[in-house]
C-alpha cells in the first residue's frame, strides 16, 4: 500500500492518476481525515497500517506564484520545511520507507566549460555568450548534480523566500539516507491550467525569457512509482526531462501548435522584469540527470516530452 500525502495538489494529483492507472494499492491521505502535520498522529497512523511506502507531495508554492510566499512565510515554513522534517521523522520511527517531492529550485544558473577548460558556474543564463552556447546546445554546457551545493539560498542571501524554504528542508533530510529525496522543476503537461508551465506562458501579460530544466509532470509521476515498487537506493534525485529550454523556444512552438496568432511582448532583460515583473528573484537553472538514468528511473528526453504535450493539449 502507497501513502500519497498532498494528494489534491498539482503534482499529487498525477501521482494519483498512475497510481490509479496501474492499478497499485495506494491511499491518498487528506489532512482532513488523518492530520499528518501531527508527528504523534502520523507515527500513530503508520504504526497501525503499515503502508509500504508514503510519498509526501505536500508543501506551499503559493499562488499564483512564488511571490506569495514571501507574504505568508509563516505557512511557507510550515508547508516546506516543517512538514517535509515531520513526516520524514515519523517515518523514520515507523520503519516507513518515504519519498518527498522538493524542487530544483534551490539552484541558479548552470556550469560553464571556459575557454581554458575549467567550468565555472555562470548565474545569469541570458548573457549572449552563454546564450549562444545554450542555442548551439553545446558541451561545454552543464546542469547541476546532486553532489553540487545549492547556490540559490538563504545562505547565499540571493534566493526567493520559497526556494529558501525547499533548501533548508533538503538539507535536513540528508539526515535520512535511506529516504528519496525527488527535485523537480516547473511542471508542465498536455492538461490546460493554471498550475500548467504551458498554460502559464500563454497568461503572462509579458513574457520573460530564460532558460531551463522542465518536468513533464505524468513522466514524474511514473517514475516516482517506480521508485517507491523498486529497489533504487536511497538519496536526492534530479527528476528533469533530459535536456533544457528557453522561454523563447516555448513561446515558437504555442505560436505554431496552438495559437498561430499570438504574438505576445517579452521583457527586455532581467533589469526591467525584475525592476516591474516579479517581486522576488526566480529561480533560472539547468539540472543533471545522470545520477535517474544510471538508476533506470529517467524521464524521457524534454523535446519529446514537450511536442507530445502540444500534440494532446486538452484545453479547458
């Protein structure tokens, strides 16, 4: 039996779907029905039912985006940090093997090969010459690794209050080796909504251009499956399609498989956006996704994942 904790929210939802879609034992918990924020109430609860596994899906995001949480920080404290330490611990006292959903977020930037050979880490992804390395889809090129140390942060004095939150809490849960740690990034899929990072570039009353590491989210649905029905060891995974975009990339292919007429207005860097657009910094980063293939639980690669998405969009 499969735990899924925060089971209405974007992400829990297709955790529910493939769950339901291959046909596995799986609860999902309502805080309303088993308050899981209670560690005395949940150890209770797993002690009593023995689920083989619990998944927690929970955390605060804020809506409709990050920028909330810098006005409700208690709950964002709450839901990412708070939460994700008590349902790890009290899975850790039940004996409960646990997955948690944290988010790539806690990184900007990607690593640069120099013209020396050295790699250097470059945080602002829309400078022209890393631009045009990101283009040419060059080598020289590198998303993060788990072994990398987030550098969008508290720490670093440089990070969104949310991306603060999901770094603290990853870095309390390296005390649970043995539990799976699953970093995803801006969420898309073929379904038209709100939460959707397709349906949310066609709302932006100005587009921002940048590049980044996506998450098909029924992609990461399955392989968190996999994960929590197999024997994959223990530790932090960078659940990313294989591969990167640039909002630009994305704007062509809305404009050619879904709005041929649209043509929307994009800022002019990130001095303007972040000067009128958003009301604390973004996280804009690429990932690494080495460590999922070697462990045969890889997504499929971010294009393919992005053309079957148009070619199936369900609009509301």
């Amino acid at each position: 039996m499969i735990w899924i904790l925060g089971a209405s929210g974007y992400i829990g939802e297709a955790l529910v779907a493939e769950a339901r879609r291959q046909k596995l034992p799986f609860r999902p918990v309502a805080r309303h029905e088993l308050d899981y924020a209670d560690f005395r109430t949940l150890v209770t609860a797993l002690s009593k039912d023995k689920p083989d596994f619990v998944i927690n899906a929970g955390g605060f995001t804020g809506k409709p985006n990050v920028d909330a949480c810098e006005k409700f920080k208690a709950e964002t404290i709450a839901g990412n940090v708070t939460l994700a330490l008590t349902v790890a611990q009290a899975c850790d006292v039940a004996g409960t093997r646990l997955g948690t959903v944290s988010s790539g977020c806690i990184y900007t930037g990607a690593k640069i090969q120099r013209q020396d050979g050295s790699w250097a880490v470059e945080d602002r992804l829309t400078e022209p010459l890393i631009s045009e390395l990101l283009e040419k889809r060059s080598d020289r090129v590198c998303g993060f690794s788990e072994e990398d140390d987030p550098n969008f942060t508290f720490e670093h004095n440089n990070c969104s209050f949310y991306s603060g939150t999901k770094a603290v809490a990853e870095s309390a849960l390296r005390g649970f080796p043995d539990f799976y740690v699953w970093r995803l990034r801006i969420p898309f899929d073929e379904y038209d909504g709100p939460r959707n990072y397709l349906t949310k570039v066609q709302c932006y009353p100005r587009v921002y251009q940048n590049w980044n590491s996506l998450t098909h989210r029924g992609d990461f649905g399955r392989a968190v499956l996999a994960f929590a029905t197999g024997k994959v060891s223990g530790g932090i995974y960078n659940m990313t399609n294989p591969g990167y975009v640039s909002t630009r990339e994305v704007v062509e292919e809305i404009r050619k498989r879904l709005k041929p007429g649209w043509c929307p207005n994009f800022w002019s860097g990130d001095d303007e956006f972040y000067r009128f657009g958003a009301g604390t910094p973004r996280s804009n980063c690429l990932l690494d996704v080495n460590k999922s293939r070697q462990a045969h639980v890889a997504l499929r690669p971010l294009a393919g994942a992005l053309e079957d998405s148009f070619a199936r969009w369900q609009k509301k």
